[in-house]
C-alpha cells in the first residue's frame, strides 16, 4: 500500500438500523446536528428524532469537565452551535475498544478546529468519571466544543470544553440495506463535527424514494461514504476501502489493524458507480457494528457476501476491550 492511500486512526463509526425507528433512535442518541446537540444532551425531545428520548435513569450522567451539569446556562455555548467534534462508543462489562483511537480522535481534531487539545489524562479522567457511577455496558458520547461559541474572530486562547453524557447499550443494527447515491462533500470530512445538515437531509431524501439509507459521491465521481458512517467494499479476495476525503471511523481503524494481523489483504482504490456491478459484497461499519450488509447502491444490485462480513466481525472482535 503506497504512502498516500494508508489510512489514519480517525474518524464516524457509524451505522444505521435496518428500521425507521431504530434509525431515529440513533440519531438521537448522538445529536449529530447542532440544535440536536444540546437536547439530546439534556434529554429533550430531539426535532431531529421523532421518537421520544430514553427515560430519566439515575445510572445515566451528563457531565461537563467532569461534573454534574446543575446550571444549564453553562451548555449556552452548544444550543446553537456547530462548532464542536465528537466521539461516541459503547462500554460492555467496564471496557472499551480502542481508546486510543478515541483519544486521537478528540485530541487531533480539537487542534484542527480550535489550534489546542485538553490533554489525553484529562480527558481519559472525564471519561472515567461519567461511566463509574452508572452499569458497566452504556453508550457513551463525549462532546467537545469551545466556550466562544462561533461566528466570532476571537476565542482563540479559550480552552476547550468537554461534554460526556452515558445511556443505556445500543443493539447492533441489522440488515442488509440499501443505500440511495447522492453527490454530497462534508464539510472539513476529517473531523466528527456536530453541526451537519446534510447527513439527515440525505438520509431523509433516501427514505423518501424507498431506500435505507444514503452514500455520498464527491465532485470526482468517487464513492466516499455514508451518512453516519463508513464503508467497505469486497472483491471476492481483498477489502477495499474508498479513496476519497472522509471520516475515518474508530471502527474501521480497528477493523483495518486487526485485518492486517489476521492476513487479510486490504487495500484502498477509487471506487465509482460503475465499479458497483463488479463487486463481491458491500458493508457499512460504524461504533454499533462491524459490518452490515449492503445489498444495494441505487439501482445496482450487490451480494451480500456473509464470509466478508463474517471478517469484518472476526476482525473487530480480535481487538481486545480494556478499561478506561
């Protein structure tokens, strides 16, 4: 694999649910929009999820640098705002996979969007903070924006602050799914950012012609990736990953290392409509999954290859939870 096509440990870790509901339902849980950022951090009702927030559970938190959020003036900063990044993963008996990917995730993109990272240890220790008083398997999301807010020139010095809220374990999503293509570019893709319109725009302009869900083509024709999350292609021997400006997922950075320990051959290339026919298999991967099935990308039909998702699988369970 030559030097410009390896992939960094960035990244959405993404999936979507085979049903309407379960789709909602994981929209809200991470408020990827910037209004649905702070509602679902308190628990409101979501304009962004028509379904209704969890219930109140004391075993769940929402902690801001650590603490319990008593004033709710103090979240101001992210009631209407964009600029902030994210990460989110789910904890089983304790332990996480991959929090070191986490962790770079959060620190390379608060210096990309606010030139300055609160340091791994502080971070590590809200984490740790938010998840010790609840059940040991939550969902865990931990937001990161700065108190100067946006649409000022100023804020510079300002230190980041972060956001964690824990709920209850998430099911995996099923499938296999169908994905509508639209020609779309995330802004600044390389950052988990809070404040994108287009993810549901498209995925709701999918839902509306028939399909599950919707992958995106860049300005060159190039399969990049899904609303919420990434993807992999298969043909018949190798995984492919698309080479395009994307998030590279926390899940598809463990997939990839524990693919390269297990010796299956990977690689990344362009991959454009008119490859879609000659594929083996498709998948979409994000913090929920490994890989669901994708059967179909607009009108042309892809197998389904359950040996290749039973890799991606084998992959990601090959990485070995640790505690925070």
């Amino acid at each position: 694999m030559s030097k410009d096509n390896t992939l960094n440990d960035k990244g959405p870790d993404e999936a979507i649910v085979k049903s309407g509901f379960g789709r909602r339902r994981f929209l809200h849980m991470t408020g990827l929009t910037s209004a649905a950022a702070l509602t679902s951090a308190l628990a409101m009702p979501s304009a962004h999820a028509n379904t209704a927030p969890p219930p109140a559970n004391s075993d769940f938190v929402l902690q801001l640098n650590g603490s319990s959020v008593d004033d709710v003036s103090a979240l101001e900063p992210l009631a209407f705002a964009g600029f902030a990044h994210a990460t989110y993963f789910q904890l089983r008996n304790n332990q996480a996979r991959a929090l070191d990917l986490h962790l770079k995730r959060l620190r390379d993109a608060s210096i990309e969007l606010y030139g300055v990272a609160l340091p791994d240890e502080q971070v590590q220790s809200y984490l740790r903070a938010a998840v010790q008083v609840g059940p040991p398997d939550l969902s865990v999301i931990a937001t990161i924006y700065s108190p100067a807010g946006e649409f000022t020139a100023t804020g510079h010095d300002a230190m980041p602050q972060m956001l964690v809220r824990t709920l209850g374990p998430w099911p995996a999503p099923k499938g296999p799914l169908t994905l509508a293509a639209f020609e779309h570019e995330r802004d600044l893709p390389q950052v988990k950012h809070v404040g994108e319109v287009g993810k549901t725009y498209y995925m709701r302009q999918a839902a509306e012609q028939g399909f599950d869900d919707a992958v995106f083509i860049d300005c060159r024709g190039r399969i990049s990736e899904g609303t919420i999350w990434n993807l992999a292609f298969w043909d018949g021997e190798a995984v492919i990953w698309p080479d395009a400006a994307i998030l590279l997922g926390t899940t598809m950075g463990i997939v990839r290392r524990q693919l390269d320990r297990l010796g299956v051959p990977q690689r990344v290339q362009e991959v454009r409509r008119e490859d879609l026919s000659g594929l083996s298999g498709a998948a979409v991967m994000n913090s929920l999954t490994p890989g669901i099935a994708v059967n179909g990308i607009g009108d042309v039909p892809i197998p389904e290859a359950p040996d290749f998702i039973a890799r991606l699988h084998e992959a990601f369970a090959a990485e070995t939870p640790t505690p925070l």
